[in-house]
C-alpha cells in the first residue's frame, strides 16, 4: 500500500468517526449537519436572510426554506420581518436556539 493510499484511508477514518461522534451529540433532537451548520452561521453572523444563508452555505434557497422551516418547528430559529426590507425575512436564533449553540461552542472549546 503507497503512503498516499495509507494516508487516504487514514483520512476516511477519522471522517466516519467524526461522523459517528456528531450522530450521538444529535441523537434525540432535530439537529443534522447541515441544520446545525445554518445554527452556526447565524451564531457567528446575526440574523441573516434566506438568501444571504443561501449563499453562506453554498446551498439553494429552496435547501434553506426546507432547513428553515424544520428548524423552526424545532423551536431554534424563528423569522421576523427586516427591519428596513418589507420584502425580505430575517431568520434569527430563538433563546432555545442560543443556548443550544453556546453549549455546542463551549464543547468545541473542551
């Protein structure tokens, strides 16, 4: 087996096992890796638009509605109306929503 190969497969383990370690940390609750990576986005960034976190995760903004809107039945983010955009939406962390990252960011910490 080349080292390229060794270091590949290597690579692979530790994908499944982070994998693995986030399936346990979200078993019980509504959070996947991709909800939980828009959770962390408007942690780190504020209130956003749909399409603002669209384009932040590289997504469609029909992939974001559909973790929206799960999200939000879940009781972590909620919409409000912009501020200055009667068009637009904001999708912002509920009180339920900060807790639950703060707890996911000091864990990253440990």
């Amino acid at each position: 087996m080349s080292a390229a190969t060794h270091i590949f497969d290597r690579l692979l383990e530790i994908a499944w096992a982070f994998e693995a370690d986030l399936a346990r940390s979200f078993a019980g609750t509504a959070l996947t890796p991709s909800r939980t990576h828009l959770l962390w986005v408007l942690y780190h960034g504020g209130p956003s638009t749909q399409r603002v976190l669209a384009e932040s995760l590289s997504v469609s903004p029909r992939n974001v509605t559909g973790l929206v809107d799960a999200l939000a039945a879940a009781g972590y983010v909620e919409r409000r109306p912009h501020p200055s955009d009667r068009r637009a939406t904001l999708v912002t962390l509920t009180e339920f929503g900060t807790e639950t990252m703060t707890e996911m960011a000091r864990d990253r910490e440990q």
